[in-house]
C-alpha cells in the first residue's frame, strides 16, 4: 500500500509562492547588511555535540537534535549500560532524576557525536575561533541559514527556521551599535512595514540598578523577573522579585522604574539621578546616550527609537548595549533581538573579544508582513509568458523565440502538447502567466503572432520583431 | 580547558569568498531555471524516515543520517530488546548477520522518527503528492538546498553539500528534454566553462540492446555492466557480462556497441539497424533523434551534444531519456545529470505520472571553476569603500556620508575607532577595500574630502558632491 505522504510535525513544505515571498525578505535583509560592510560565511548544519551540549543551559541542550551514529551505533555500548539505565528511564523524560538523565547522556554520547545547530552564534563563536588567522577584525559577519530546535511545535514556532544574524566580533566600538540601529530602521522601513519600535537599554544600566539596590548579588534574579514586565505585570514582577529574596526596600527602590515615563532624555535624566551613586550605571547611560545622540544625527526613517529600562533579553549573555525591535499591532511579539556581548569566543579558548550582533526572526516578519498584506506584487510566483502550443511545427517555432525571448529576460515556456486550448489558458491562469502567445501556422505564414495579455483580456497582432521590442520594453 | 574548535569530518565551513563563489553558481543556475518557467519550492531538511528508507536501496538506507527522538528516547525500549541485539551487535555493521540488521533496525526505528534527506527527488515526490491539489501539472519546480549522506569523507566527497534540481512532472513531452539540453549548454556557457559535453541516452534503447542480444531478463546486469565501460574498459565489461551469466553469443552481439564511432546521425543509422527488431529500441532511437533534431534547430553555446550508448546512470530509476555533462580535460567526472522516470509519485499513491529532471553537482562545479581558475573578479568578497577614522566628529561626518552612499548603493563601513593609519589601511587592504576616504577636521573644514584609490594608490581631493557623482558613476 501506497505510503500518506506528510512531513514531521513542525515542518514546513514551502511552496512557490512562500519561496518568492521568503526570499524576498532574506535578500532584504541580506542587501542591507552588505550595504554596512558584513561579509556571508555559512557553517554546516551539524556541529560535533561538544561544541554545541553545555552553551544553551539544560533547558537549551534538550531541544537540540542529536544525530545517530551511523552504522552500528550499538558497538560502543555495553549490556550493562543499558539495562541498567533501561530500569530507571521507563518515565517522561521531565520526570527522570538528575541520574537517570546522567545515565541517558552518557548512552547519547556514546550512540551520537553530532547535532543539529539549534542557532547561528555558538557555531559562529567556533568559526571566529577556529579560523582566526583567516579574518581580519573587527570580523562583520552576516549569516542566513536554518537552525533546528526540539521544542514541542505550535502556532509559529517551528522546528526549522531561518536565522538571519548580522554580528561584528573584535571592537568594543559604539560606532556598531549605532549602525545596527540604522540596519533595523533600513530592513523594516524597506519591507514596508508600517510602525515599530526599537527598544534599546544597557546591561550596565541593570548592573547599576542593582548596585544601588544593595542587591548587587541578585542582578541575575532582578532582571530575569523585570524582563517580564510586559508579560506579568508590575505586580507579577514584585512577586517575582520576593521570591527570589530581594528585600522590600530594595523592591521599592526599583520599582518606579517599572513606569518610566517620557522622552528618551526624561528617561536618561531620571535614570542618571538614579544611578548616581554606581558608576558602571553611569557607564551605562553613558553609552546609552552616544547611540541615542548618533541616532539622531544620523536619522530615522521609520522606527520609533525608546529607551525602556526593563529590557533584558537573557541577561547572562549581553554585557553592553541590549536591542529588541516590535511590530505595532501586529499582535506578534519581538521581531528582532541584538546586543553586546563580551567573551563569545572565550568557551573556544580566545578570549577578551568582545562583539555586538543582531537578529531578524524571518518567520515573525513574514507573518508581520502577511498580515498587513504587505508583500509586494511580483512575489506571487508567476510566468511572464506561455507560448500555446498547436502542433509540433509551431511548437518549435515557439521553441526558438521563446529562447531570444529568455537572452533578454523574459521567463517564458512554451505548453508541452497541443491540448485544447481550453485546458491550455487554464494552466496559463494557474500559473499567473501575463500573457499567453498564440502562434499557430496561419501566424506563422503571415508573420503577424498574436499575443494575449491575461489582465486585461486584449489581444494584439505583433511581427516577430515587434513582440521581441514589446517586451524588452516590459 | 577550552575546546579546540573543529567541524565533523565531512562538512565545512565556507568563508566571505566561498560564499561568494558559491553563491555565483547558484544564482546562475537559478536565473536559467527561472528563464525556462520553473518555479522554486523547499522542503524540510528532515522527513519521517519512512518517508526515505527503503528507498535509495540497502547501501543507500545505511547512508541516511536518523535523528535521535528528543525528551527520553530509551522509553520505548524494552530490556530485554536491547540486551537481545547487544550481544549480537558488537560487530561492524558490513558484519552483521541480516538478522541482526533488523533488530538494529527495529531498534532505530524506536529510538528515532525523522531523518535527514538524502537527496532533493524523493521528498520531490513526496511534496508532489502531499500538495498535488494545489499544484498545476505540468508542474516545474527547482530545488536548490543541501542534503546529507553518511558517506565516509574523502576528498570532494562530503556529508553534507547542494544540489540543484529541475524537474517537470505530469507530462511525457519531448520538448522538456529538448529543454534540459538547453539548459545545460546556458548554465555551463554562462560559468565560462570552456568545453563540455552533454551525454545522452534513452532507457528504451537500452532495453533494445538487451530484447535484441536475446537477454531481455538480464536487462539490468548488462547496463549496469555496461555502464562501467568509462571505468574498467571493454574487457572489464565483457568479464563482468560472463560472470552474470550473459550468454556468449549476447555478449558478441552487445560487444561492438562498446565502440561506437561516428556522427550523432551515423550511430543513430548503426543502432537503427541493430535494433530492427525490437520495437521498444527503435522508439528509443525515434525519441532521441527528435531531442536531437531539435537541438540542432535551436542551437546550442558551447556544448557538444553525443549520443553515448553506453550511458545507463542507474537505470532502474530511468525509463526513457537519460542525461550525463562532463567538462572537458577537468580531471573531474560527471558535473550533471538526470533523465525521465515514469512513476516517482507511484509510492506515494500518485501513478502514472511521467516526470523527466536535472541536477547540477555545485561541489564539481565549483570544483572544475577552481581548476580553470573561472570565478569573476566580483566573487573576490570586498568593500568598496572605507572611511578612515581620525576621532569622534569625524566618523560622525563619515556615517552621515557612508549613509548617503549606501542608499546610493555602495558598499561602505567607518573605521570602528581612531587607531594609527598604519593599522587602518593595512584593515582596508585585508577587506579588499577599493578605496579609502581620508576626512579630518581639515578636510571637513576645507570640504575637500580626500578619496585614495588601493589598486593604484592615486588620492584625489573631491567635494562631498563630487564624491557622490564619483560612486554613482562607479
């Protein structure tokens, strides 16, 4: 019996017109980031697990896809191994003990050595490392490929998707961070898409407000809970920052920040008050302030440029400048992401490079995009021109002037069999040809090809001459 | 201790200019399928394995990479199923007994669910069904993404790599592989190779061959033989027959066809003759003298067009036209392939669809351009333009202007701080960077902005306006 073809669930099939429309997404992005000086490197779609198991946290090293070592996969396993990891893994994976999932993972090393990349950064941490002596820094990267990720599928979240990264590693410079708001601005502007901001805040500036907290220690646990302002609530946050065991003074200290109000320089006014009295804080502001003021210089075409203080964006990570861009109401969450980072390279033994990057969630713009119908006319897949087919004379007469038609640009194709023409001005439909060429021997003889355009309906005699003239101007 | 940074063997990682060089294969094959009315889809890089196994045959399944199931995958094994196989499999797999394959299979087939695709054709297929109701058939589609196979590396043979597919399916016409004739002869004319030669063949002759020699039954071992005449010579051939016990009058009666000299026009009269009897040959003869003589009405770049007999490129696949290019004196074997097959989809629950398609091997291309020494100045990954950075005001003026330029499009970037000049030409020079713009306070004061040349060192003084006309004309 024939097999029900389907794909794996949180897979997608793309289909012509998903392609055009995809494509045209990453070729903007990816003009923008030639236009700033970025060079592509690409790295394959496996790494060794090692470099990958350890960077992402356990929540992380779960969802990424470990690939069977092919061939006997079994021969470094020993019976003893199994069966006694088999008697304590009959669970949910969530359910297992810290040792039974030790067990589990030292089966996985010894039956897989590879995996699946689960994004673009670590494997371009190992490629900055790894080819050092090749690049000349600051290295400015950008780089378009999928990436893999075990997490149960749901609506737009997928278990392949495209990253889009564009990071400069070697130069601690604020003159990338001003430029990579530029790059928001340019990329969404040129996509079309209406209305959206590009938060930005300052690692140092959430070091400072712990600092003068007197919660120094817990800057982890505070901005991991202020993070969620957006999702909880002020008083989801407080909650939060109780748990952990912020003390309540502390709490009251922090929290008018919650509701930071007013212009970008209000803010940074505020904050410096505020932050007086820590000078990584004010290191903060002070980068804080460059960008903004570059900004300004520079202009914007239609981003909204906000300070907002309670942005964190996974904190360990980020040491400088922390960047996120959405979409106004759009009802998709952040479209973009970036930041500052000081030892990328350090886990791959080169250390003290400091590097800023950003990221374009390609799946969220094109829903983005989808949903205000923003994708451009010439994304629906289409033909320019079928040449109908009467019989195998004119089809090679066709055949010929479809090929002076292809030198100069004109995607065209001529029908494979002198069907009705019924059945052929449907496929012509189907595949959104703008016109359809009608040569039969009559034509032919007098020279005179007749061509339909599909829009409008008209149709017109031209000389062969005058139809290669049409469409050269087209 | 840090990780030394390396990839798994097989893979690689592609820097600027490779992406660059590869990217120029691509577009170009692209920009030719597009011209020829193909459409592009993409599938998932993974499929459910019983998508794939089973069907690339025994020594292709052991080359298929699985994909370990995520969360607790042990749990739907058994005890006593793994301490049974263990003490079979402690073997290499090409010694496993073909009992003990099955329970290493039975076992894989538990522990994972997906795998990665090893070529683009199959999930073609399964695509073609899945979606069959929301394609238009004939339908034309390219493919150009990577696969992966567990190969073991050696040199030009990786685990992971592209390939670029054409294919139309639903519709037997001629006049595609008329087509794909003339798609080979643009695409290798466009990359400059010098000479090539374009192999065809067409399954129905070859079952001639064998209808005739009076071996019809042993039609796969003689073209399988014979399709090695390239590698072993006649004798090898001749052994190989006996030895799948062809008969000896067979092999007389096959064995002159090995050196078949001659016009396309005097080997299609030989085999004409040879073939008098078997109808099935002289349909093969009549398909290929039309894909010839059209050939020959539309005329081709570069290529030569050889009829070659002897071409059967795993024939259980191909049931009329069959395709092979090799670029000449390369030292590099076949860049491309392809040929008709009849039921693809059948499978999947989609009969008798006739569909015929190419594919472009990008690694031997790339490979055969290296040699040839082919790629465009312009895949040279470069800048065109870097601002020097004399301190803050500056490279203020300098991003102002780098953005004017860039929506100009140019290519251009500030240097990221005030370092020595030394270190900043010596960064211009490693990027490849046509010219460097020299901006101090004199400069900007004087508004005669200096440009340096870095192919041959002349600097002149220009307006910013001038500037701009100078890029605009560039």
């Amino acid at each position: 019996m024939a097999q029900k073809p389907s794909i794996p669930n949180g897979t997608r099939d793309f289909l012509p017109q998903d392609v055009a429309r995809r494509t045209y997404i990453f070729d903007t992005i990816r003009s923008v980031f030639k236009s700033y000086g970025f060079v592509p490197i690409e790295t394959p779609s496996f790494e060794l697990s090692s470099t990958l198991l350890g960077k992402y946290g356990d929540e992380g090293d779960k969802l990424i896809f470990q690939i069977l070592r092919s061939g006997n996969y079994l021969s470094k396993i020993e019976t003893s191994d199994v069966t006694d990891t088999l008697t304590h893994t009959q669970n949910d994976f969530d359910k297992l003990s810290s040792e039974d999932r030790k067990r589990l993972g030292s089966i996985t090393n010894r039956i897989s050595e590879k995996a699946l990349r689960y994004d673009l950064t670590v494997p371009f941490a190992r490629f900055v490392v790894q080819h050092q002596n090749e690049l000349s820094f600051p290295f400015k990267r950008y780089q378009i490929q999928p990436v893999w990720r075990a997490d149960r599928p749901q609506r737009s979240r997928y278990q392949e998707f495209y990253q889009c990264d564009a990071d400069v590693v070697g130069s601690d410079s604020l003159l990338y961070e001003v430029d990579f708001v530029q790059i928001f601005d340019q990329v969404l502007t040129k996509l079309n898409i209406p209305a959206f901001t590009i938060l930005i805040n300052n690692r140092k500036i959430l070091s400072g407000i712990a600092e003068v907290s007197g919660e120094a220690d817990k800057l982890i646990d505070i901005t991991v809970a202020i993070d969620k302002l957006d999702k909880v609530g002020e008083e989801g946050v407080v909650k939060e920052l109780r748990e952990k065991g912020v003390s309540e003074t502390a709490i009251a200290t922090i929290s008018p920040l919650f509701t930071l109000k007013g212009t970008n320089e209000e803010r940074l006014a505020i904050m410096r008050t505020f932050l007086a009295t820590s000078e990584i804080g004010l290191k903060g502001i002070e980068e804080l302030e460059f960008v903004l003021e570059q900004t300004e210089i520079l202009g914007i075409e239609r981003a909204n440029v906000e300070f907002d203080v309670t942005l964190a964006r996974g904190l360990n990570y980020y040491t400088g400048a922390i960047f996120e861009v959405k979409a106004h109401d759009s009802g998709i969450g952040s479209i973009c992401g970036g930041g500052r980072y000081d030892d990328l390279t350090g886990v791959f033994g080169l250390k003290n490079v400091s590097g800023v990057g950003i990221s374009f969630g390609a799946d969220r713009i094109y829903d983005v995009l989808t949903n205000f119908n923003l994708f451009p006319e010439d994304t629906n897949a289409n033909l320019t021109l079928l040449f109908a087919n009467f019989g195998d004379e004119d089809a090679t007469y066709c055949m010929k002037l479809s090929k002076q038609l292809r030198a100069i640009g004109v995607d065209c194709d001529v029908y494979p069999s002198n069907a009705k023409m019924q059945k052929q001005f449907k496929y012509a439909d189907n595949r959104n040809a703008q016109y359809v060429a009608l040569i039969g021997e009559n034509e032919r003889n007098s020279g005179q090809l007749q061509l339909k355009n599909m829009t409008t309906g008209e149709q017109q005699a031209l000389t062969e001459a005058e139809l290669m003239t049409f469409f050269q101007q087209h």
